[in-house]
C-alpha cells in the first residue's frame, strides 16, 4: 500500500510539473457585421439571436419610397436624354447611309458604262464610306448610352429599396437594429458568426513560451470537464495588453495580466456547443499542454 501511495504521489506530481494549464481561456469568433446599404425603413426577415442560416437566405431589406437624390435623377434624366437623341441620330445616319449607297450604285454603273470619269466615282465611293462610318459611330454611342442609362437606372432602384442576404452558413450572433426602424446608411443591423471561423484564446504565463509553437497538440475541456476535444496552436502572441489585438471578435483580451502570452488554438473538431448556445462563444475552457506532446 505505501508503494502504491509512493507511486501514485510520484505521479501526481510529475504531471503537475510536466502539464502546462492556461491560466484563463475561452472561445472565441470573429464577429461580421452587416450593415444598412441605403438609409430608409428595416424590414428584418432573420429570426432572432441564436439561429443557423443558410448562404443566400436574405436577412433584411430597406425601402426608401421617399428617395430623393436630386444628382443621380438629373443625371439619369440627362442620360435618358442623350440616349434617345443618339437613336435619333444614328436612324437618320441610317437613312443617309442607305441613300448614298443607292446613289454609290447608281454611279457604279455609270462608272462601268464609262458615262462618269474615275475621278467622280471614287468621290461617290468616299463617301458612302464616310456615311457607313458615321452610321457605325452613331451607332456605337447610341449603345454606350443605352448601357449608361440602364447602369444608372440599377442604381437608382437601389437607393429606392436594397437587399442584404446571409453571406455564408452561420449564426446570428446579435440584432443592434430593430424591425420597423429608420437605419442610416452603414449601420449595423446584425452580426453573424461563421462556424468555420471559431477557435479558442488561451493565456499562459510567458515563463511558458518556449513550450508553444505553431502546430503543437494541446487539450480543451469545458470547466465542469462536460466536453473535451483537441486543438492544435494557430498562433503565440506576446505583449498581451500592451499591444492592440486585431480584428473583431465576440470576445476581447481586454486589459488582462501582464506577462502573458496569447495562444491560439484552432479547433481540430466541431464545437460541442449547439447554434443555440452560440457555438460556446464566450465560454471559459481550460487548454493543457502535456509534458509527453
């Protein structure tokens, strides 16, 4: 018996010196913000929080009947303007066209016949060229106009009303908009989670940094030892809150101890939590590196 205690001493303590444990650590995301691409009334079609959608399921719309953007209608007015004159004109340069090629024929014939020097038929022959390329420019920018018109009008309609759909399969993280309300342009009406985006924040005394590199095995577990999974290392980060933190996720370092380094742990499995429970986001787990990996 008290070999047995000696030997199971011995490795209890042997795995408290050999495993290193994070002092704090949680799940993490990265938020993405949609946001108002007109001003004007929201219409959420979303549900709530808490809710996996699919790519392309619209979110929300905006409708603006009162849009008034005195510029973009003069310009399109101006533009509707300049397309119809152009038709105009390339149908005459058509006409002319065709007129001075019956007329090119005509003096073909006499040409032949030898009625008409060479001289007056190469001028006839000048000009049905001239006429075919007018027709041909006329032609041209009467197009560019057309299609100048029909772009301005798409933006027109879109000032008027607009549509935002889910831009992957993902979560509704939060709902800062509220349906029926009058959004600016560039607000933010809902933050969405991608699943494929979450990993876990652990912080560990910078004594340990030696210990961690970029694709080195560790453990997670949830705090009540419920679930547990492994990761591997994405990243070590120093100077925790000292230097800012990048990008924007659910959950920030905050000003947290000194003398810390950050790990980033890349999930190797999905997250054990549901799209109800946010994928655990915010949750406190512990991340362990063994003495044997």
């Amino acid at each position: 018996m008290a070999a047995t205690l000696l030997s199971a001493a011995m490795l209890y303590a042997r795995a408290v010196f050999t495993t290193t444990t994070s002092d704090q650590a949680y799940i993490n995301a990265e938020i993405t913000a949609l946001r108002a691409p007109i001003d004007g009334q929201l219409f959420l079609e979303a549900p709530g929080s808490g809710r996996m959608l699919s790519a392309g399921a619209e979110l929300f719309r905006i409708e603006n009947p009162r849009f008034g953007n005195q510029a973009a209608v003069s310009q399109l007015n101006w533009v509707k303007e300049l397309a119809e004159r152009l038709r105009v004109e390339g149908d005459e340069a058509a006409i002319r066209f065709q007129q001075q090629k019956e007329i090119y024929q005509l003096h073909e014939k006499l040409f032949a016949e030898k009625l008409i020097s060479r001289l007056a038929f190469l001028e006839e022959q000048a000009r049905l060229a001239l006429a075919g390329s007018a027709l041909t420019n006329k032609q041209a920018q009467a197009a560019q106009a057309e299609a100048r018109r029909r772009e301005i009008e798409g933006q027109v309609a879109l000032q008027k009303e607009a549509a935002v759909a889910m831009p992957f399969d993902g979560i509704v993280w939060s709902v800062p908009a509220r349906n029926g309300a009058q959004v600016s342009v560039h607000e933010d009406v809902l933050e969405v989670v991608d699943p494929k985006r979450v990993w876990v924040d652990a912080f560990f005394h910078e004594r340990h940094a030696e210990k961690f590199s970029v694709g080195t095995p560790v453990s997670v577990r949830t705090i009540d030892g419920s679930a547990a999974w492994r990761g591997t290392v994405e990243s070590v980060r120093g100077g925790v809150g000292r230097i800012p933190y990048d990008g924007v996720t659910a959950v920030s370092p905050g000003d947290y101890a000194r003398r810390r380094i950050a790990v980033r742990v890349r999930m190797n499995s999905e997250s054990p939590f549901d799209a109800g429970r946010f994928l655990g986001v915010g949750r406190s787990v512990v991340v362990t590196l063994c003495g044997h990996e």
